[in-house]
C-alpha cells in the first residue's frame, strides 16, 4: 500500500510497524509512530525505507521476512513463539506478543486492544533474540492489518 510518513522525527525504516495517523494529518493516507490511540489503528509494516514527507510502502497482509518485533519475557504468556498474535502495548515500531492468559485476554478485548496485528512466525537470526523484553530484532510474521 502506498502511504507517506508523517512522522517528523524520523525516517522510516524497512521493518517497522507503523499506525494510521489518526490524531494530526486524519488524511487516510498519512502513517506515523505507533503511540497512544494509534496502538488501535495499526497501518501495517514498511516495506521500503520512507523519509520524512514522502511517500513510500507498507505491507498490510502476508508473510514479511524481516518485521521488527520485541521478544518478550520469555514466559509462557509474553514471549514471541510460532504461532503468538501481536499486539502493541506501548508506543514504538515493535509489537510484542498478545498475553495468552484468559484473564488477559478477556480484559484486552473488553478495552479494544486484542485486534492482532500479525502472527509471529520465527525470529529471524538467533533464538536468543525472542527472549529479549527490551530490544527488538527482525522476525518472520504473517501481517494482518487489513
């Protein structure tokens, strides 16, 4: 999908999951960092290095070798494994793992943030990488943001 970065901060980088820019430009066609309400309007993933202002590419649905994902805890309920829905949390370019607790996952729906953004297939350079809560690293997804 065509769309173009409204982020005045920075580029966009291949890899990074971008929000519909929901709150400042409100065009349909404007993406930007994924924070506050945008955690519910997530575009999908860059496809090709976009700069500040111009136009560029986004993968909205399929397979993406290379997204940008944040591990998790490496406990059953928050870390990225074949198969966990991701969500974003917290503001930034990587989702995490959706928690897989009944508990969680009643509360998340209840307050809008359990629509999965993607399906985490595998990390894409070591396992180690999908243990780690703080830092983010290439995975291979399936994209849902259609």
């Amino acid at each position: 999908m065509v769309v173009r970065n409204s982020y005045s901060t920075a580029a966009m980088s291949n890899g990074q999951w971008v929000g519909w820019d929901i709150v400042t430009d409100q065009d349909g066609y404007s993406i930007t960092k994924i924070s506050g309400a945008i955690r519910n309007s997530v575009a999908g993933c860059v496809a090709q290095p976009i700069a500040i202002g111009d136009y560029g590419l986004i993968q909205v649905w399929g397979y993406k070798r290379d997204a940008r994902c944040t591990g998790g805890s490496g406990s059953l309920t928050s870390k990225l494994t074949i198969g966990a829905p991701m969500y974003f949390a917290t503001s930034g370019f990587s989702p995490r793992a959706l928690q897989r607790t009944i508990a969680t996952t009643v509360l998340k729906t209840l307050t809008g943030f359990c629509n999965p953004i993607g399906i985490c297939i595998a990390p894409l350079n070591t396992a180690g990488k999908s243990t780690s809560a703080a830092t983010s690293a290439q995975y291979k997804v399936l994209v849902r943001c259609l």
